[in-house]
C-alpha cells in the first residue's frame, strides 16, 4: 500500500483523498501546511512515504518505506513531550470512532460539522471522517476565531479549552449547537459550568491519535471500547476496534504502548463512584514535591478555578529543598490573583505540599497547532 504525504488545507480535495483512503486507495499521511519546510522534512525523513501531494500533482519521494495494506491514516502526533511519532490508524478504526460518535450523540444523517481544528491532527481529521459517515459537508474554518462558531449553521463542533473560553469570552451563543465535543487537555469545572450558563451543551472526550481521536465521553466509553485502570499505578489502558497499528517505523515504541491487545496510556486515572473513568493526569505530570506524590494536572485544574484567573497550567523546577517545586502560570482576570493568594487557594483545596512556589503571569498560555499545551515551551518560560 503507498503512502502518500497530502500538504493540503482542508477543504474539498483533502476530503476527496480521504475518502480514498478510506476505500483502499493509497493512504495519506496528512501535513501541516502552515508548519515549516526544516520540520516537514524532518517527519519525511522519518516516515517515509512514497510521494508528496499538494497543490502542484503529486511528487514521488526518495526511499519509501512498505505500509501495511490495512492502514489508510498516518497521523503525527503532536509531539507536546518529544519527538512525534506516526500513528497507524486503519479505515476500520476511522469508520469505527466516527460512528460510535454518532450514535453516542444522537446525530441524524446530513448534520454538519464545523471543522476549526489542524487537520493534520486526529481531532480535526476525525471531524471529516464523521462527515463523509454523516453524509455531509464539514463547514471549514481553517484558522479558530469566535466568529466562526457565532456565525455557522453547523450542528456540531469539537473545540479545546482553550477555543471555548475565547469564544465565552467573545460573548458566542452556544446554544446554537446540538453537541459540542470538547476534548485535548483537561478543561475546569468552572470552564464547563460557564459554558452551560451560555447554553453549550458540552461532552468532554478522552482519547489520542491511538484510538482514533476520543474513544471515552463524559467518562463512558464509545461502544466496543474497554477502558482498565491498574490497581497498582492507575494507568489507563484502553482497547477495542478504535486502536491504532501501532507506530510506522518504530517497533521499539510500538511493543512499549501497545501490549496484549491494550493500548497503555500516559496518563493516570479512577473510577468515579459511578464507575466512569475519571482522569488524573499525565504519568509524566505526577510529581514528588516534599516527600509528597502531587499531579500538576490536578494543581492546574484548581488554579483555573480560582477568581482572578482565566487560564492555568503548571510544571515543576528541581529545588535543592523540595526536590521538585511547583510553577503556576496564569493568564489573568482583573484583578489579577497573587502567589500568596494563590499557594492558599490550591493549598486548602488539595494539600500544602501542592501549593505553587512560583507564579508566572501570561497573555496566553503557549499552545501547539493541535490546540494542546506545549509542555517544553511552557518549561521554558522565566517569571
């Protein structure tokens, strides 16, 4: 099966070669066609694939690597902790996801999607594979602005956190959608009750490239997925007809996060009492502060939640005293919180040794393409 690199934006010939794929034509490997020509061919070099295609034809590459005939996506992950891998997804799995969404959110033939997100990544891709199931055409709005979701006639979106609080913050009416997935990165309580007070009715999804884009909503998992939660560590595992091939060219990482006919997360998870899956955080979130076990996730969840800020993350530094100190990065309201204010805050609402010894204030916390925290950019930021 040949692989094909597509530098396309989407719209209708990236949807054409989609749908190719999707019928055992060759497979595509979609690419960021903002992104820069030194980190294209650095992804070329290491997936691969037998030609190019944009909007000049189709231009044959140097030393292909085999695809299995079953695969019709490579997808890049987005890289927010290392180097990107390429995901191997087949039209089964694709087809699986999207219509397991369907179902799940009561969707009727012919509704239409608003595309807003990279699609280069899952989360956009799985928008146009939900398209072509629904029978519809995706209302494509390449770059996110608010007036895209307070001026469209589609039925539903998937947006990050991020996207929705710009848009609650524009004063968008969310009532307008049927179903708005909201997925990527954690979101608040006070995000989500935010929303409903602008009549959004939101489902958060948990998922990766691995299992075609989200595979858990609103904590349950889409039919025919399984999700584990190991007694010992709370790894999440996941399986089921959504689940990735395994990684293009890297079998080393392959035999590491797909084990048994289980994809093994990075993250960390519970059950809720209602016996969904409740995340925690990353793996490489949980942190040893003091002699105590503490998840950044969890520290940020609580910081966004107090007055004073709009959008939080954290990380951590090594402090000869602490071991690991913890970082709050904050993007204010007026009036803007204080580290004293806030070490109280997180403190009370998980413990001491959660507190925040730092704090960095922002314009905006940085995100890559995909609309996730960029892990090493925030690291790198300096109070």
């Amino acid at each position: 099966m040949p692989l094909h690199a597509v530098l396309l934006p989407p719209g209708p010939q990236l949807s054409d070669l989609l749908t190719a794929a999707l019928d055992g034509g060759p497979a595509i490997l979609p690419l960021d066609p903002q992104g820069s020509a030194t980190a294209r061919d650095r992804l070329l070099q290491r997936l691969r694939p037998d030609a190019l295609v944009d909007g000049a034809g189709v231009h044959p590459l140097p030393d292909p690597a085999p695809l299995d005939d079953d695969i019709a996506v490579v997808v890049a992950t987005s890289g927010s902790s290392g180097r990107p891998k390429g995901v191997q997804l087949s039209a089964a799995a694709l087809l699986h996801s999207a219509t397991a969404t369907l179902t799940r959110l009561a969707a009727r033939p012919r509704q239409r999607w608003l595309c807003c997100l990279p699609t280069h990544h899952i989360a956009g891709l799985q928008v146009l594979v939900r398209s072509l199931v629904a029978a519809s055409a995706p209302v494509i709005h390449p770059r996110f602005d608010p007036s895209a979701l307070a001026d469209t006639e589609a039925d539903f979106v998937s947006l990050v956190p991020t996207m929705l609080y710009r848009a609650l913050e524009a004063g968008v009416d969310l009532s307008r959608f049927h179903r708005i997935l909201l997925g990527g990165a954690s979101a608040s309580p006070m995000l989500l009750e935010q929303a409903a007070e602008a009549g959004g009715r939101v489902t958060t999804t948990y998922g990766m490239s691995e299992t075609c884009g989200g595979a858990v909503y609103d904590g349950v998992p889409l039919d025919g997925v399984e999700v584990g939660v190991e007694p010992a560590d709370g790894v999440i595992r996941l399986r089921g007809p959504v689940l990735a091939h395994g990684y293009r060219l890297d079998p080393a990482a392959t035999a590491t996060a797909f084990v048994d006919g289980w994809y093994v997360t990075p993250d960390v998870g519970a059950r809720s009492p209602n016996g969904g899956l409740r995340v925690l955080g990353r793996r490489d979130d949980m942190i040893i502060t003091g002699g105590v076990n503490v998840s950044l996730q969890q520290v940020a969840a609580v910081l966004a939640a107090r007055r004073g800020v709009a959008e939080a993350a954290a990380y951590a530094r090594a402090d000869p005293e602490w071991g690991q100190r913890i970082v709050a990065v904050v993007v204010p309201r007026d009036p803007a919180p204080t580290l004293t204010e806030l070490r109280a805050f997180v403190a009370e609402a998980i413990e001491p040794a959660a507190a925040p010894r730092e704090l960095i204030l922002v314009e905006a916390l940085p995100l890559l393409p995909s609309g996730k925290l960029d892990r090493q950019a925030l690291t790198g930021l300096a109070g």
